[in-house]
C-alpha cells in the first residue's frame, strides 16, 4: 500500500498488494480497509460502515449487494435500533429533502418545524401533509387551520382536511380491485358520502316485493353501550338485523380472535333505506287504495 498526500488528493490508499492496504487508528481493530473496490470502516473488530463500488454507502453492514442499486444510496442494518437522528439548532429545521439533476431545491421532503413543533410532508416543492404538535393529521400546508371557538374542536379532532375553494372536490376517495368504490365529496356548503350505485355496474334488478313483511320484523331498540351508560339511543342489534340485511352487518355474531378477545359486529345504517321505502311504498299504495274504496262508497 502506498499514500498519495498532496493538496488535491488528501491522503488515498493504493492497493499495491493482494491483501487489502488500510489507514489503521489506535488499534489494529479500529481503522479503514480499502479492497475490493470498497472502502471499510471498522471499529472493535468489526466493519461498521461501507462504500461500495457504486457509491452506496452502507451502515452496520458490508454486504450491499442484495439492495436496489437504483434506489438504496444509503442502507441503515441494526437488529435493535436502526433510525436516523436529525439534530438542528432551536431557530432551524431538521429536514431530509430530496432533488433530482434539474432542481437544486427540494421536491421531496420530510421537515420537522422547531417553531410550531410541526413534522411537515412535501412533494413536487410544496408541502402536501403535517403532523401536527397535538397529534392532529392534516392535509393543509398552513398554519391556518381553525382553532377551538371557531366550531371546530380542535382538541378531539384528529384528522382535518381541506379542499380548494368551495366547488365540489374529492376529501377521500376508496379503491379496490374493481376501482372507485366510494367516496367522501365535499362542495361549498356540505359533505357528501357516496357508495358506488351506477346502474352499469349491477344486473338482475328486480323490484322488492316484501317490503312491510320483511320490515315487520326488524326490532328496533332503545339502549345504551355499556362504555356510555348515561346516553339512550335508539338502534339495533347487528345479529339480528344480518339474516335481513346481510349487507347493512359486518362481522359475525360471538366472533372472536385467536387470543378469544371479542371481535365485534357493526352496523351500516343507511344499507336499511332500501327496505323502509319499500315497505314505505307498499304502505301508501294500500293506503290510497282504501282511500279509493271511502271515496267511492261516500260518494254513493
């Protein structure tokens, strides 16, 4: 191994050998390794850091061939505490920050804001979402959003988000493999909450025929949850309602999971209007057919 030293190059090994030249510390177990077309950076014996060939640098690792070459510039191993720690002055921001070649400013970024204690989420230079001081999730990039006295109680609310102006404009919107599927619309005056009903997406439409007789047997209740007692309601019981509107229930009935807690049912209220109107429907006809029938026999 030889040492170039001069006021371009600093000092570089040179692996003139077929063992791998090293700049050792105070120890033999402490310094740096060059080999391979690596650099090592050992301590107590072991490597702690790596450079490989691709300019990847690796810690708590030396082996960074199993991770994206495209991706994975810096690659953190630890089995008990493998993280990141960004330490900033109290009047600056801690911020990991990403560019490409034609921006020298940030387009990506994850920043932790000292002032307002807030961690903000950026994309294409702007910021898309903020984790709060309080814990609250929000999708605004201002420090604007209301505050408790503007009917917003800011202390219970943890999710809050805005739209742009006041048109109609998408809050949520939810996917699966047969695309959109539902979503939560919001436009200058109010929220809404769709599922998708499209009459393109359903065949077999038949009209409900026992609409009062299946109704008839629902059993509306008056209780209270156990976690509530002070507040009555009125509702029904998830199983007894799933035989009659299977698809209005989530869940089974004393259901439980592998460690025989409890796994509770839920119910979707609204999967009921269907039914009510039905039997609604089918209550008005017999109602104007008997008021055909009094009509009809005052008149005789």
């Amino acid at each position: 191994m030889a040492l170039n030293i001069n006021g371009t190059t600093g000092i570089s090994g040179v692996d003139g050998s077929a063992s791998a030249p090293a700049l050792q510390g105070t120890d033999s177990n402490t310094g740096i390794n060059f080999g391979s077309d690596t650099v090592n950076i050992n301590t107590g014996g072991s490597t702690r850091a790596t450079v490989d060939s691709l300019g990847r640098l690796g810690i708590g690792t030396s082996s960074l061939g199993s991770y994206n070459a495209n991706a994975d510039n810096l690659v953190i191993v630890d089995s008990g505490h493998s993280g990141i720690s960004v330490q900033s002055g109290a009047s600056s921001n801690g911020v990991l920050a990403f560019t490409d070649g034609a921006n020298t400013y940030w387009q990506g970024f994850v920043e932790y804001e000292h002032t307002g204690n807030n961690l903000k989420f950026g994309t294409n230079g702007d910021e898309r979402m903020r984790i709060t001081s309080s814990g609250h999730l929000t999708n605004t990039a201002s420090n604007s959003m209301p505050t408790s006295g503007s009917g917003w109680g800011f202390t219970e609310d943890q999710l809050y988000l805005s739209t742009a102006g006041t048109s109609s404009n998408y809050a949520l919107r939810f996917y699966n493999d047969n695309g959109l599927v539902g979503s939560v619309l919001v436009n200058g005056s109010g929220v809404t909450y769709n599922t998708s009903s499209d009459y393109r997406l359903k065949e077999n439409v038949t009209a409900i025929s026992d609409g009062i007789t299946r109704l008839k047997t629902l059993k509306p209740s008056r209780f209270n949850f156990k976690a509530d007692e002070k507040t009555t309601v009125d509702g029904f019981l998830a199983h007894e309602v799933s035989s009659l509107v299977p698809e209005a229930i989530s869940g089974t009935k004393d259901e439980v999971d592998s460690n025989n807690n409890p796994v509770y049912q839920g119910i979707d209220q609204s999967k009921l209007v269907p039914l009510l109107t039905a039997a609604l429907q089918e209550a008005i006809a017999k109602i104007e057919t008997l008021e055909t029938k009094v009509a009809a026999l005052e008149a005789g």
